[in-house]
C-alpha cells in the first residue's frame, strides 16, 4: 500500500491530468452532432489499428510474462474495439441510405 501511494504522489501530475482528460473527452463526446460521429468512429477505428500494432510489437519484445499477457489483453481489446466501431459505423451509414 506503502508504494502505490508513493507512485501515487510521484505522478500526481499524470493523474491530474488524466482525470481531466476523462471530463473533456466526456463533454467533447457529448456535443458531437450525429452527423459527426461517423467521421470520428472512421477516425478513432484507425488510431486504434495503430495501437493494435503497437502492442503486438510490444508483446514482440516481451521479456517478461506479465508483458506477454497484457500485450495479449491490449491486441484483444484494441481489436474488439476495431471491430465494434465499424459495426457501429455501419450501423450510422444504415441509417443514411435511401429505402427501397
């Protein structure tokens, strides 16, 4: 308990800033018109390629078992991830098409 509040006070400044990058992502995301929101699904399907073969890479260089398994839980959850947004992007571009 004694070192994660260490680490804790060490990165009191990365916490900061992720808890402050968790309300502006939230308030961002909840002002973005439907129209917008397939270009950013588009956009976010392809940043999250990039961290799909990041971690590959990563579980690539692994030394330790620990790095191999969170490498794995990074490639599956990128590529759920992947995955679930262009179901949902197809899911918006449903919606536009003309019926039949």
């Amino acid at each position: 308990m004694e070192n994660i509040l260490a680490f804790i006070a060490n990165n009191r400044e990365m916490f900061y800033l992720l808890i402050l990058m968790i309300f502006v992502g939230i308030e961002l995301i909840g002002h973005v018109p439907s129209v917008l929101h397939t270009p950013l699904m588009s956009g976010a399907n392809a940043i999250h390629g990039v961290v799909i073969i990041g971690s590959i890479i990563v579980m690539g260089q692994a030394e330790h078992t620990v790095s191999l398994i969170l490498g794995f839980f990074a490639v599956v959850l990128g590529t759920l991830n992947v995955v679930g947004g262009f179901v949902v992007t197809d899911r918006m571009l449903e919606m536009f098409k003309k019926k039949k």
